[in-house]
C-alpha cells in the first residue's frame, strides 16, 4: 500500500504535467516545436505533431527538487545527469545531431553522475565498473529512444518499470521522484494515446532513459541484492531490462544483416514487426505494456520466493527468442516490398 505523501506527489505530478502540456501544446505550432515526419525519423505516424512532451517531465523534476516535500532532498547527483540528458535529447529534436554529438551527451551525463557521487554497478575493479556503469546509462538511455517510435509505446513501457520499482525496491529515499514520474507519465499518455496529440520527444525519451537506467543502479545496490555476487545482480537487472535490450539487440542485428549502419533510422523495430503482423497501435502499446508487467512481477516472484538464477535465464531467453522470431520471421518480406501504414484515425 503506498503511503500518502508518494500518492500525493503523484498526484500532483499528474496534474502539473497535465496543465503544462496543455500550455505547450497552445504554443508548440508557434515555435515550430514539431517532428520532422517520417523521411528524417523512425515514427509509425507521418504526422508532424509537437514534440515537448518531455518538457513537463524535466519541469516536474525541477520542481520535486525545489520543493523537497517532507525534507527530502533530491540527489545532486541525478539532477545534473538527468538535465544533461535532458539537454542533449532537446538538442537533437531542435537540430538532429549526429550520433556521435548523442553518444558524447549520454556519456557525459553518466559522467557527471558519477562525478558528484552517484552510484556505479560495482563488480570488484573501479575501472570495470566504471565503464560498466557508463555503458548501462548509454544502453538504456538508446533503448527507449529506439522504442519510442509509436504512440503510447515508451510511455507505457516507462510507466511500467517505474510503477514496479515500488515492489522491487520498497520505499527508498527516491519513492518520491519516481511517484512524480509516474504521474507525470499518465498525464503525458493522455495525449499520447493513439490517436496522439504530442510526442516526447528524444528531449522526453532520453531524459525517462536516463531515469530508468538510474533506476537499475538502485536495484543493483538494494539490500534484497547485498548477499549476491555481481554477474548475479547483472543477470536478474537485465532480466528486467530484457524486453528494451531485446529491441534494440535485434534491430541492430536486422540493419547489419541489410548491410545498413545500426545507427541509421528506419521502421523496423519490434513495434513495427508488431504492426506489419497486423496489430493495432493501442494494441501494440498495452501488448509490450503488458508483457513488461509480467517480467517484473516474475522478477519479484524470482527475488523472494524462489530460486532466482532461473527466472532470470527465462525472462531473458523468452524475450529474445520471442523479439528475434518476429524479426527473422518478417525480415524478407519487409525487405522485399514496404510496411503499409494505416492512415491515422482523426483526433
């Protein structure tokens, strides 16, 4: 049961973020704040519609931060990566940048993470764990930027794992942040919902990515975890992780078989597999949405009532099997003629 403070915030999250995405959606056309339509990005909707859904989630942070309800800090240490992030995904909505000016923002937001005193996933040698830990914040932070590609796909995802983060980790000094996220989550997906009226944005995806991959460094250091070694807590975190790491392994995979660049844009991640199979967008979010939900009451089950080496390896495999068949399975025949796309129901 959650305690009230954290379904306060919550609540306030979800209206906050609910006012300020009215107001940037009366001013988004205005300032030209709209996606570049499908020749330049990788959406499912050809609709050039605003792209500031992420604003509110970066506002709302700001302001948990300066209003430290029930003398709760904010960590220093998040707030300076999570703005980093925040910037570089704003940079690339406003002038596409190139992959490597992305990959020096995302390092440099785990930089300064870990500069200010935030947690590394320790596996015995500093400098392992070091560029251990900047390659899970770079990896998690890419792969929910791969998969917002379709309405309501990455909010719902998000909403998922940060909603499980109170059964997997308990009440911690960051319940508060991630109550604010969730609310501010739900208030996005109401106009994010297929038919949209916004998107996220990188400015939005890379911001939530960097929050989930922060996520994932709380889970590693929870007392449920302390008894075990690190290849261990690495298994079961990836586990969680399986169905993000599972899109982006084989969409990487998919391009090199094509003889393209894994960092070139396209249609051919697992949502778009989904929908070439013949779902529906809604469909297609509560799907993975659903499926997420699984791997973490799964990975809850695993962690307290049972062995969990085995749940792990179960989560892992059936994700990646299951995410590289529909890839194999439909590969030639994407190749061979192109994904039709359903015209987008009026809003």
């Amino acid at each position: 049961m959650w305690p009230m403070l954290e379904l306060g915030v919550l609540l306030i999250g979800f209206l906050s973020a609910w006012a300020w995405n009215e107001i940037f959606l009366r001013f988004a056309k205005r300032l030209g704040a709209l996606s570049q339509g499908l020749p330049h990005q990788r959406r499912w909707d050809s609709k050039r519609k605003p792209i500031i859904g992420g604003i509110a989630f970066f506002v709302i942070v700001l302001g948990l931060g300066a209003w430290q309800p029930n003398g709760v800090p904010l960590s220093r240490a998040f707030l300076a990566g999570g703005t980093i992030a925040f910037l570089t995904g704003l940079a690339d909505d406003a002038f596409v940048s190139l992959p490597y000016m992305k990959l020096l923002g995302q390092v440099g937001a785990a930089l300064a993470t870990l500069i200010l005193g935030g947690a590394k996933l320790e596996i015995g040698h500093p400098f392992l764990s070091l560029v251990l830990t900047l390659f899970w914040y770079v990896a998690v932070m890419n792969a929910l930027n791969l998969m917002d590609n379709m309405d309501g796909v990455a909010g719902s995802l998000t909403l998922v794992l940060l909603t499980g983060s109170f059964l997997l980790l308990g009440k911690s000094d960051y319940s508060l942040l991630y109550a604010a996220l969730i609310g501010a989550i739900a208030a996005f997906l109401l106009r994010n919902w297929y038919p949209s009226h916004l998107y996220m944005g990188d400015n939005g995806s890379h911001f939530l990515g960097y929050a989930l991959a922060y996520l994932g460094i709380q889970l590693w250091h929870s007392p449920l975890l302390s008894p075990w070694v690190p290849w261990e807590k690495l298994l079961w975190l990836v586990g969680i992780f399986a169905l993000l790491a599972a899109d982006t392994f084989w969409v990487i995979i998919s391009r090199l078989v094509e003889q393209r660049s894994p960092f070139s844009g396209g249609t051919d991640h697992l949502t778009h597999r989904l929908a070439q199979l013949g779902l529906s967008v809604p469909q297609i979010a509560l799907s993975l949405a659903g499926c997420q939900g699984v791997i973490i009451l799964f990975s809850f089950a695993g962690l307290r009532w049972g062995e969990w080496v085995w749940p792990a390896l179960a989560i892992i495999g059936v994700c990646g099997i299951s995410v590289g068949g529909v890839h194999i399975y439909l590969l030639r025949s994407l190749r061979a003629k192109p994904i039709e796309r359903r015209a987008p129901s009026p809003p």
